[in-house]
C-alpha cells in the first residue's frame, strides 16, 4: 500500500510542475505579444516558438523512449539482447527495491558522500 501511495504524491508533483510550467508560460506568452517589459513580437513570432517547442517536444519524447529501450538493462533492452551484455552492477530488482529507490539496503548502488 505504501508503494501506492508514493506512486500516487510522485504523480501529484509531476503534475504541479506540470501546470506551474504551462502556467508561467501560458502568462509570458501575452507579455511577450504585447510587449511588456520587452519589444513585443506578435502573434506570428508568438505561434511560430510555440509550434517550435510542442515539434521538439515530440521529437525529445520519441529519443527518450528510444533510449529508454535502448538502455533497458533488467528488461532485455536492445543493448542487453544483441550483444548479450549485462551490467556487472546491476541485477533484476524487487518491486519493493524498485518503489523504494537507491534508498534501499539492499540496492548495489550507493550515492557518493
């Protein structure tokens, strides 16, 4: 049950940061048509850096997954199952190990002092 209840404040935070982003930007968009503060760039500048960000966006999304697959070492990841290479250091996980983070005891990996 504990591990719920971290997933669940890990996805409460991410959607803080989340609006609070799209906040922030959601007001500097308008400043930035108008001109407070600043020259103002208008609505064409305006959409053009908006449609630049949502396309990068995407675009770092599609190379994180990509990574992420890549890298997979405990699931088989591209990397493990063509050159059947595994990490030295690291080994199949617990769900509790996994919910639990480099906290754990039991996790090989300890943070520098």
């Amino acid at each position: 049950m504990e591990q719920v209840a971290d997933y669940a404040r890990r996805q409460d935070l991410a959607r803080q940061r989340f609006r609070s982003a799209t906040g922030a930007r959601a007001l500097a968009t308008p400043a930035a048509i108008c001109g407070v503060f600043m020259p103002a760039i208008g609505w064409r500048w305006a959409l053009l850096i908006w449609g630049y960000a949502l396309a990068w966006f995407l675009v770092n999304g599609r190379i994180k997954l990509w990574a992420s697959r890549l890298f997979d070492w405990q699931g088989g990841g591209l990397l493990t199952r063509l050159l059947g290479w595994r990490h030295p250091r690291v080994r199949q996980m617990t769900p509790e190990e996994f919910f639990m983070g480099f906290g754990h005891p039991r996790c090989l990996w300890k943070p520098s002092p």
